[in-house]
C-alpha cells in the first residue's frame, strides 16, 4: 500500500501552526512520489477542497486538457500548492500562510526529487524564484531552484481570460516534457 501524503510528511505537516492548519479547507498534494515533474499551485480552490485534490475544478480541466493535448498523464505527475489549505474567499495567500507551509513544500520536493518543477502562475512562480517578475515575463524559461529546473507557466485558470495563454501554457509544458 502507498503511502498517504499524511503519513509520508507526518512530521512537518505536525509543525505546521495550528492556526495556519484547518482540516476542512485542506487539500493534500497528489501523484508518484518519485514523479519526474511537479506541479505547483498557489493554494486550493472551493472544488479542491469538496473532492480533497488539487486541480479538479474549471482550471484543472484545462489543466488536464493540456496535459492530454500534449499526451501526458495526470497520474505521472505531483501535484500540489504552496499552501495546502484553501484562503477564506478565495484570495491571496497570505505571508504568514506561505511561511507556515513553506517547509512543507520543501520536503515534498526533497522527497519527491522532480527533475523539473513547473510553477503555474504568477503567484507560485514569484514565490519559489523569489522574484517580483510577471509570469509573462518568464513562462517558459528555465531558472534553478536547489539542483532543480524551475519552468513558470501560465495558471491554467488564466487560459479562460486570455485564450492565447492557452497555447503558451501548452507550449511551456511540452517543452517541460520533452526534456524528461
């Protein structure tokens, strides 16, 4: 039996501050945990936390239709946010949010090992490159994060307000998986 993602990062899942860990709004992270990419989200949305997955609401159907488009599977890759925990509202995580969680995101990805991680979205990006730069800017370039190739792409919920991110999200993930 695999592990759960629970028991797999028990300890630091324990650190993490008990005002900071609402199990109702909680979404564990998904896939292999020897997944050659991961994907990384901002925080969970309303649908995430009722089927407690990232990525299944509107934005991870366009998530996995890129995917599909491209002819990679859903259950190849990790997936997870930066906080685990969905922001009352739906905004913004907030800094205390981020460092609270932080240290979670670093054991999954020392765990895991991904030879590439994909940021989706602004928010996620300027978090893990620590950079104020526009996912514009910078999707589909190559940074280094700890002997890791970073790759930003477009936030598959920003395809449904610009059609031709859908493209670029599309091109940068290709270009993603022609490397792994």
């Amino acid at each position: 039996m695999s592990p759960t993602f629970e028991s797999e990062f028990e300890d630091v899942l324990a650190a993490v501050p008990e005002e900071q860990f609402d199990r109702s709004r909680f979404v564990p992270s998904v896939g292999p945990l020897d997944a050659d990419v991961m994907l990384v989200g901002e925080a969970p949305g309303e649908q995430e936390v009722e089927h407690e997955e990232p990525f299944v609401g509107s934005a991870g159907g366009r998530l996995n239709s890129a995917l599909e488009s491209i002819g990679v599977g859903r259950r190849d890759l990790y997936i997870t946010n930066l906080v685990k925990v969905r922001p009352p509202e739906n905004r913004d995580p907030r800094r205390a949010e981020i460092d609270a969680w932080w240290p979670v995101l670093e054991a999954e990805i020392e765990r895991v090992d991904p030879t590439v991680i994909v940021t989706l979205g602004s928010f996620a990006t300027r978090e893990l490159l620590d950079t104020d730069e526009n996912i514009s800017d910078v999707h589909g370039e190559t940074f280094e994060l700890a002997d890791h190739d970073v790759v930003p792409t477009y936030h598959p919920a920003a395809t449904f307000y610009d059609e031709s991110k859908k493209g670029e999200m599309e091109d940068d993930l290709k270009s993603v998986f022609g490397r792994v």
